[in-house]
C-alpha cells in the first residue's frame, strides 16, 4: 500500500536527434530509483533525466540544461524552470522560432520521469538535505504567464485585420 511505481512503459526515447548527453538509456526500474541520490539535495528515489531550456536572440541563440539525477521535487523545479523560460525566451529568431517546440516537447515529455517518482525522503546512505520543493507551478510562473499573455496578444494582433 501506498507503494507509488512510475510507468515505465511509455519508454520511448524522446530525442528528436538532439545532442543527447545526459538522458538515460531506459528509465531505471524503480527498485534502483533508491540507488541514485537526487544531485541536488541527496534525496532518493531519484531519475537520470536532462531538461533544456531555449533562448533566441534574432541572430545568436542560446541552449541551456540541466541534469539529474533529480528527486521529484528537484526535478519538478528544474523542469518548470527550463520550460518557462523556454516558453518566453525560447521563440525570438528565425531559427530559434523552430528549435522551441521541440525543446519544450522534450521536457513535457520528460516531465513524467520525476513526477511519477514518490515523494523525496532521506538517502539511506546519508548525506542528504530536504529539498527546497518544486515551486510554483508552470502556468504560474511569471515567464510563463507573459509568454502567455503575449501569445493572446499576437492572436488579437493577427485576428483584428
Ligand atoms: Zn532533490
């Protein structure tokens, strides 16, 4: 009872070709899951994942990641951190308007490697911390919502004329 195991069925590798450094071969069966501490704060279970983060600069462009292995709430941070900032700095160049979809694909679809983790507790083998907790949600987080904000504005913008 109360014995939360991710699905590991869904173990498609989500890379869409990118440089992939980082990201797991196969998501790890849950027992090892209390093997791996959280990079962070040393908690287990934790997962072997990378998310990314996109910023576009009209000519220049900048990609950014972040790696586990991360417990959950480390992890949910990190993803919701990444894909925000995506979400806002992500689209701004000819290029860069292309690249964003997939990185921000790639997290939600990463997404699921740290959420479906049990909640952090203490590493059997010491050396950890609480962690300092997922955040705020994605939808609540400033980026976000101005990416939102001015995602409606263009749609307006566009549909007005
Ligand atoms: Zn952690």
């Amino acid at each position: 009872m109360g014995d939360e195991r991710p699905a590991g069925a869904n173990a498609a590798s989500a890379d869409g070709g990118w440089p992939a450094t980082g990201v797991g071969p196969m998501p790890p069966p849950s027992a090892s899951e209390y093997l791996i501490q959280c990079r962070y704060c040393g908690s287990v279970p934790a997962a072997s994942v990378t998310y990314r983060a996109h910023r576009g600069m009209i000519l220049i462009m900048q990609f950014r990641r972040i790696e586990g292995p991360f417990c959950r709430s480390c992890g949910l941070e990190a993803f919701r951190r990444m894909t925000s900032d995506t979400m806002l700095q992500g689209w701004w160049g000819a290029i860069s308007f292309w690249i964003t979809p997939v990185i921000l694909l790639m997290n939600v679809a990463l997404r699921h490697r740290v959420a479906g983790l049990a909640p952090p507790g203490p590493s059997p083998h010491g050396d950890s911390r609480p962690s300092d907790g997922p955040g705020a949600p994605l939808f609540a987080r400033p980026a976000a919502i101005a990416a939102m904000v001015i995602f409606v504005l263009l749609v307006v913008l566009a549909t007005t004329r």
